[in-house]
C-alpha cells in the first residue's frame, strides 16, 4: 500500500494543473476579438492555492503553466492550421500568468488565516490584475498586440474583483465547514472526557476514603495488638499484628493505585468551565439517557449566575446523580428543571422533577448508604450509595443538601448550596 494521497504533494500539483487547464477552457471573452481571454481556470487556480498551502507554489505555478500551454497547444494543433510555433506564442503569455499569480500568491502564503475574507479578496484581485498585467505585456512583446483602452481596464478590473471574491468566499465557507467539523469532534471528546472525568472522580473519592477507613482501622488495630502483648496473650497478640500487617499492606497497595488515579484525573481533567457549559453537559447526557430508557423528557435551565470554576467535575458528578435519579422517577412522560443562582455567599443548585416525589418517611434516610426506593425488574434492590455518595461530596465543599416535594412540579427538589468561595475559580 502506498502512502495516503496528501502525502504525495507532486501527485497534489499535478491534479492542480490539469483541473485548471481544463476549467480554462470554461472562458468569457470581455473584449472584441481573442486578445485576453478570462475563464475558470484562474478561479480555479487560487481556490487550489488557498486550499493546498503546504504546497511549494512557485514549482506548482511553474508546473500549471506549463501544462496549461501544452494543453492549449494540443487542442489547437487538433483544430486550427497554425504552426506549432504560433500556437505557443500565442499561448505562452497564459503560462507567464500562472507563474506570476504563483509567485505573488508565495509572498502572502503565510499570511492567508490572518486575513479578514474581504482584504483576502482584495489582495487576490491585486495579485489577479498584476498577473493579467504581465500576461498582456507577454502577448505585446510576443504577439505586437495593441494596449488597452482605459475603459477595458476598468471593466478587467471590475472582472479581476468579480472574480477573486467568488473564489475566496469558496474558500471561506470551505473553511468554515471544516472549523464547524473540527468543533464538533472537540465537542464529542470534550463529552468523553466530561463523562470518563466525574466517573473517575467518584472513584478516586471513595479510594481516598477508604484509604482513609483502612489508616485508622491500622491505628485501631496495632493499639488492640499492643494491649494484647501488655496483657501477655502471645498467641492472640501475633494473631493481630498479623492482620495490623494485612492491613497495612492493602492500604500500601491502595495508595499506589490512588497516585496513579490521580495523575489520570490531573491530565485528562484541566482546566476550568461556567456553570452554564455544567448545566449544558449535564442536560445533554441526561437527554441520552432518558432516550435510552425510551422516555420523553423536557428539559429547563435557569441560570442568574454563571461563573468559572475549576471544580466542575464534582459538580458534574453531583448533578448528573441527581439528574439521573429525576429521570428514573419519571414514569413515561415529564420535565426536569436545573437552576443556578447566587444566594449571599452560597451558590444554590437545584433538580427538580415532575416524578412522584419523595415520601416523608424516606426524607431521613434518603441519604444512608445502602438505601433506596428503586428494584429492577426481577425485584433486585439498587445499592442505594448514589445519594450518599452525592452528599459526601457535597459534605467535602463544606456545603448542605435538602429534599422536598416541588408542587408546582409535581416531583421532588434536590437543593444543594455551597459556598461560592469553594467554586469560584481565582483571578
């Protein structure tokens, strides 16, 4: 297999110079007779200029040239009864133009993307006239035609602008749908990345939990060790110190896969982001997944506050809980409502659903671990820690969380407050 066909910029120069031979032959004639002829083939020409940059542009308006005239010359020694070395005279100011325009074109290559579309079109009608300008004199020289009239050059000029502005809004919107691709692919990894990050997040804060957990039972365990051998129970005092040693040792190895996890987290998580483009990916993989369960939900945002934060993951991670459970306690049909607001010195987020709410008697306990309201289809209790899990995260920004049934709703709000001060990203 050979190389992909951008990497091949010879192969690149030829289709150039072959495609605007024959859009050349696409031509108007503005004047009396065949003095100056102006077609496609120089639109062309500037669109493949703009569009293959990384392309040597002398060798490539010195490869079309010549081209261009062997294929004119062709098609007249096919045709006419001229001599071959009329038909090159008579076409070899053609070949002056595209070695020009190329030449002209090289000394603005590298400043292309900084050009307003409007001064690019200007530029290019400049660059346009000046190679019209040397292919008139190269047919004066060769051919001992007359010069031309002032009205003729105001109407070439007229062309030349026509001409080049077409070419370059091509270009632009070319470019353009090329940005708008690009985007969209940042935006789908921009998702992956969101989803992957307060997935991962919620797993590094339970490590570091649990790592916690397993440093005090370590504590717990080595006092209950060193009062075992003050007490002289030899046998049940190595028994523990044994365990003290196991513990420790997951604890060592939990550590470890923590370190790595969080060098994860750092690469993959940078960055800041407002709480509305919070709100917009939270709204955006909470629809996939209210589809997915084949359920028809509207959503709403409010937002009277929005700032960058460099804590959007947990708050991803809080929201998309919470958004999920709104949509799971929708039956068939319903709308979510998310909104942002600035209360003194706390930022406010709630979630609220038009689902059936939640009962009095489980407001206390919504929050335990392990329990939950939610059984599959076989009768198979869900493990109840997302809430918990919510809370504790909630519980590490020094915030609060509450429940209460929304009337106007019909469902539940979830309302967590935080204070700002532990969101708002740092100047």
């Amino acid at each position: 297999m050979g190389q992909p066909f951008n990497r091949h910029p010879y192969i690149q120069i030829l289709l150039v110079a072959v495609v605007t031979a024959i859009a050349g032959e696409f031509k108007i004639n503005p004047f009396d007779g065949d003095i100056f002829r102006i077609g496609l083939g120089s639109s062309a020409f500037l669109l493949f200029l703009l569009l293959f940059r990384h392309l040597p542009f002398m060798l490539t308006g010195a490869v079309t040239g010549v081209f261009v005239l062997l294929f004119r010359t062709g098609l007249d020694l096919a045709g006419t009864d001229l001599t071959v070395r009329d038909i090159l005279a008579r076409h070899c100011s053609a070949m002056v133009y595209y070695m020009v325009f190329a030449v002209l074109m090289g000394v603005i290559k590298g400043r292309v993307d900084r050009f307003h579309p409007l001064v690019l079109g200007a530029v290019a009608a400049v660059i346009d006239l000046l190679s019209n300008e040397m292919e008139l004199l190269t047919r004066l020289l060769v051919l001992g035609t007359k010069s031309f009239r002032l009205n003729e050059w105001t109407y070439l000029m007229a062309i030349a602008m026509l001409r080049t502005y077409f070419t370059t809004g091509l270009y632009s919107s070319i470019s353009v749908s090329q940005l708008r691709l690009v985007q969209k692919e940042q935006n789908r990894r921009m998702e992956q990345m969101l989803g992957f990050g307060s997935g991962l997040y919620g797993e590094v804060f339970y490590l570091k939990k649990s790592i916690g957990t397993l440093e005090q039972a370590t504590l717990d365990s080595y006092e209950l060790y060193r009062s075992l051998k003050d007490g002289e129970d030899d046998a049940h005092s190595r028994r523990v110190l044994h365990m003290t040693q196991q513990i420790h040792e997951v604890k060592k190895d939990s550590q470890r896969i923590l370190a790595g996890l969080t060098k994860l987290v750092d690469r993959e998580v940078t960055g800041d982001m407002p709480l509305s483009g919070i709100l917009r990916f939270t709204v955006k993989s909470n629809q996939k997944y209210a589809d997915m369960l084949g359920k028809h939900i509207s959503f709403t945002r409010q937002l009277t506050s929005d700032y960058a934060t460099v804590s959007y993951i947990p708050l991803l991670t809080l929201l998309n809980n919470l958004t999920a459970n709104a949509v799971e306690a929708i039956k068939d049909k319903g709308t979510i409502y998310l909104n942002v607001y600035e209360k003194e010195d706390m930022t406010v987020f709630t979630v609220t659903d038009s689902g059936g709410g939640v009962k009095e008697r489980d407001r206390e306990l919504l929050f335990e671990p392990g329990f939950t309201t939610k059984f599959d289809d076989e009768g198979v209790a869900a493990t109840g820690i997302g809430l918990s899990h919510v809370q504790d995260i909630v519980r590490l920004f020094e915030g609060e969380i509450t429940v209460n049934n929304a009337p106007h709703a019909g469902g539940a709000m979830f309302k967590i407050a935080i204070p700002t001060k532990k969101l708002h990203k740092e100047e």
